[in-house]
C-alpha cells in the first residue's frame, strides 16, 4: 500500500532558510515552529516536506518533533542535493541521505526525491535505497517541462502549479502517482502589492487582475484552486507564522472551487513564458547565482 499523505503539507525551507519573495519575517524562532508543528499535526497535516539543501531545516524538525514526541507519527519528504559532476552518483545520495536520517532522528524516510531535474536519469541509485529501507517511496522535483514524458509515472512527483503556471496541467490530470504540488502563491508573488513588483516582472500584473476579477479573494482563488484538481494531489505550502498556518487551515477548509469557476480560471491564463512563473528565472534570482 502506498503511503497516504496529508491533502495539505507542510513545507518546512523557512525554518531552515529566509525564503520567498514576499518573506518579511525571516526565519520563524525555534519555539515557533514547534508550535506550527503542533497546529499542524492536531489538524490533520501529518506530512512534512525538507531538504539537505534547505539550510538547518532538518536539523530544527528532528529536535523539534523529538520534543514534541512526533517521531513516527508525521511522515517525512526529503530531497538529494544537485549531484556533483565528479561524485559517483550511488554514494553521494547514500551519504546525503544518511546525513538526513540522522538530522531527521529517523531510520527512514516517507519519500526520498531528486532535488534537481537534470538528476533524473540517476534514478536507479534512489531505487536501491529504498530496497534497502531507507525509505518507502522516491522521485522527482521538476521545475520545468523537460522531463515531463520520463517522470509521468513515477511514484512521487513534486511539481509547481498554480493559476498562473499551466505547465503541467496535463501531467497531473493523467499521473497515476502521488503528487505534490507546490508554488500555491509562486513564492509570494501572486500576493505581493502591485507596487513591489520587480519591474521585470511587471507582466504579470495584468493576469493577476483578470484572476482578480474572478470575484474570490487571491489568497483563497489560488489555494483552493489546487484543492479542485484531479487524482492524489497534496498542497505543498511553507509558513512563517502560526497565523499564516490558520490561515491556511482555514482555506482548506473551504473546499474545491464550483467547476465553473475552476474553468474560468484556467480559461483566464494562458500558458505564460518560464521567465514569469520559473523563480529560478527572475532577475534578482539570476543575480545571486
């Protein structure tokens, strides 16, 4: 029996790292994740999703599940980092994910995901781990259209998708899989005031008024946008705050959009280029790299 995730995940960069474009808040203090972690696990959010590369966030969900006495009772995501060129691909992910395991406190993980696309190819090597235990389930996190045809059938699949991003529409309606779906509000900038949009990004404006004109509140459009779509999808969403998890609690509470208003919206967008829903691709993104 495959592993049955929570509809809603918790995603879990921001304990580790500042993270977002829209992030004022910065790193939420260790204390308060504890008690996200509580909010969560007592509403039904019993699958947490991190990384190697997402700073100290594994480190700070293995001591605060340990204190809170959640070990074994929320399942855990965890991602290998890009595969060096010159690593041998099996030991890299061995050695990676035994670092997890013990920043995690435990023996084995729900699902173990390629951090980086171009990774995919390596596939096997995460296969062997899980037929050694060390997790139940693996895959990929895609972030652009690439890999699209090879990845259609594996058993866990990270995507983007909200109601700007169209890309992988198709991909999720047919998956016979898990998918996660992340980038509900594409890092913040489907809530950003208009005024602070980078000025690269202006294009986007003028579809986030048409959404607007939709009649529903943005934050709520978007969340419940992916509660609407087909097969065994989770919402992948990361908070700063205990209040942005209420939230959050709340939206999904609402339930799926009226199938009229789900059509609206997906007639309302149309398939936008990667340089406005890819964050890798923003200019302040480029930038850094």
């Amino acid at each position: 029996m495959p592993t049955q995730f929570s509809k809603i995940i918790l995603g879990t960069v921001q304990f580790g790292l500042p993270y977002g474009i829209a992030n004022t808040l910065g790193q939420p203090s260790f204390k308060t994740v504890k008690e996200i972690l509580a909010l969560a696990y007592d509403h039904g959010i019993d699958t947490l999703d991190t990384a190697a590369s997402y700073g100290e966030s594994e480190i700070v969900l293995g001591q605060a599940l340990h204190e809170l006495k959640l070990h074994g009772k929320m399942h855990l995501i965890s991602k290998v980092p890009p595969l060096p060129p010159d690593a041998s691909p099996a030991e890299f992910a061995a050695t990676s994910l035994a670092q997890s395991l013990r920043n995690l406190r435990c023996e084995a993980l729900d699902g173990l995901l390629f951090h980086r696309e171009d990774d995919l190819p390596h596939l096997p090597v995460l296969q062997q781990l899980q037929d050694r235990g060390l997790t139940r389930g693996i895959g990929v996190s895609l972030d652009s259209s690439k890999y699209v045809s090879q990845a259609g059938t594996l058993p866990l699949l990270q995507v983007p998708c909200n109601v700007l991003d169209h890309r992988f529409d198709a991909l999720i309606a047919g998956h016979p899989g898990q998918l996660f779906l992340r980038s509900v509000y594409l890092q913040g900038l489907l809530l950003l005031p208009e005024e602070q949009i980078h000025s690269e990004l202006a294009a986007i404006i003028p579809w986030r008024r048409r959404l607007a004109e939709l009649g529903l509140p943005m934050k709520e459009l978007c969340f419940r946008y992916l509660l609407s779509l087909p097969g065994r999808v989770s919402i992948l969403t990361g908070v700063d705050s205990v209040a942005q998890l209420q939230e959050n609690i709340r939206l999904a509470s609402l339930g799926p959009l009226p199938a009229e208003l789900l059509a609206a919206v997906r007639n309302a967008v149309p398939l936008l280029p990667e340089q406005l829903i890819r964050p890798c691709l923003w200019p302040a993104r480029k930038k850094k790299e």
